[in-house]
C-alpha cells in the first residue's frame, strides 16, 4: 500500500510548473522497537529535560534553540525566528541544471524519496520533464526544504515516477584521497586473480531484495513470540569459527582453491 505524502509542492521548468506529492522511498515502520520499563512496575519510564544547572524540569514552552557562540555562551533563537528564514524552496522544486547521470559519485546520495504528479492536469508536464531526462540520460539538480534545511536535490527519472535524492552538504564528506591516497596499487599475481575471478562467477547472482534482509530482527520477533507463549528462552545461534588469518601467497591459493571447490558441490548438491 503507498504511503502518505508527506510534502506537497511543485515541480518546475522554466516556465512549466506542475503540482507533485513527495513520499520517503524508505520506512523504519517495521523496524521492532522497544519501551523503556520499570522492572518493578511494568510501567513506561518517561523522560524530561531538565536545566543542566539547576536540575529543575523545563516546560516545552520554555524550550528554546540555541546556537553556542562560546563556552556556557549560546544565541537564542526563536521557532517565528527560525521559520522567517525560509526560502521559496520550502514549496517549489525549480530544476536549476541538468548533469550526465553517471557524474554524481554515489557518496553524494543521502535520502530517496518518491515524486509523483498531485493531479491530472499537470501530469502531462510531468512526463514530459521525466521522458526528457531519460531520453538525454541526465538528472536534475535543484534545491527544496525538507526536514527544516534547504537541501540539494538530485531528479532521476524512474518507471512512470522521479526519485528525488537529497544530496549530502559538501562539509559532509570526507575527500577519499586522505584515506586512500597513500596505498599502493600493488602487485596482481594473475593466477590469484584468475582465482578470485572464478570464485565471483561462481557467486554472481541476479539482485534480489532478500539479499539485505535483517536476521537480527528476524530473531527478536522470534524471541518475542517465544515470550508471548511463555517460553524462556530462544537457543543462541551457534557462532561460526573466526577464520584463521593467511600469512602468505600460498595459503590465500590454498583457500581460493577450496572456496571454489566448495562452491561447485554447493551448487551440484
């Protein structure tokens, strides 16, 4: 079942303009989560703020945002205040550029989300803008406010919808080189990698959604039904032995080898 839209705004192209509805691509709603309890009342145990000084608990309308300027030192900033500074982004995604689809490196990608048209009259804009982007194999760049921060976006086309992705801030991430700048390229041994070459023909697989699936939670729900009917305890999954650490060239061909070897009785099995 599609989930509800959570922004309502408008898509616009120079001077085509047409009314959309975002919804996040993704949900936590499944995800098991769990209540804070007194053990010896069941009761929820709830949480306040208090003032670090004094100790004593803060109503909600004496909360207020603050920015520190110094030690012990903040400016106060007020909820009519923060909300002044909005731009014209806040309900209008107004396509500023377009970029070859491949020249955004996947690190810049943050949240997707799923834009579709609000009506059917600006459906045909729509279209239009999204054919368009696919035919020509580029994205659109643009900004929107979304979780109370001016965002860029990136616009890319997919089935009958555009996914918008918010984009990462440029201070969020890190430049690779600092990290991988100073490895080496090192030296390919060609019968290794004729190894690990068959290994990964041997493994490759068509995607599939079961390929993330969550066991950790799968065994809460289990734990969780176990405990509803009265059970104490669910067994502990055996843990795999640690693999012992290869000191040299002939021990990772030695394990490529039975790897390979294992691969091929999995699959005549």
């Amino acid at each position: 079942m599609a989930g509800r839209s959570f922004w309502k705004g408008y898509l616009k192209l120079s001077l085509v303009t047409c009314p959309v509805a975002m919804t996040p691509a993704t949900s936590e709603s499944e995800k098991v989560r769990f209540h804070t309890l007194n053990r010896a009342t069941g009761n929820r145990i709830v949480s306040e703020y208090v003032d670090s000084v004094t100790g004593d608990p803060v109503e909600s309308e004496d909360e207020v945002k603050g920015y520190e300027r110094g030690e012990n030192d903040h400016v106060m900033l007020e909820d009519e205040e923060l909300d002044a500074v909005a731009l014209d982004t806040t309900h209008t995604i107004d396509i500023e550029m377009f970029t070859p689809r491949d020249s955004v490196g996947w690190i810049w990608y943050d949240k997707p989300h799923y834009l579709v048209p609000n009506d059917k009259v600006g459906e045909e804009a729509f279209t239009v803008i999204r054919e368009a982007m696919s035919a020509t194999g580029t994205v659109g760049i643009s900004r929107v406010v979304l979780y109370r921060r001016e965002r860029a976006v990136l616009l890319e086309p997919r089935d009958k919808g555009i996914v918008l992705w918010t984009l990462r801030y440029g201070d969020e991430v890190r430049d690779p080189k600092d990290y991988f700048g100073g490895l080496s390229e090192g030296k390919q041994d060609p019968a290794l990698m004729k190894l690990v070459k068959s290994l990964i023909d041997e493994r490759t697989k068509p995607w599939s959604a079961d390929m993330v699936d969550d066991p950790v939670q799968a065994r809460l729900l289990e734990l969780i039904r176990s405990k509803k009917k009265g059970a104490r305890k669910v067994a502990k999954p055996k843990a795999e032995p640690a693999p012992e650490p290869g000191g040299n060239v002939i021990n990772i061909m030695d394990a490529l080898r039975k790897s390979i070897e294992g691969s091929k009785k999995a699959k005549s099995k």
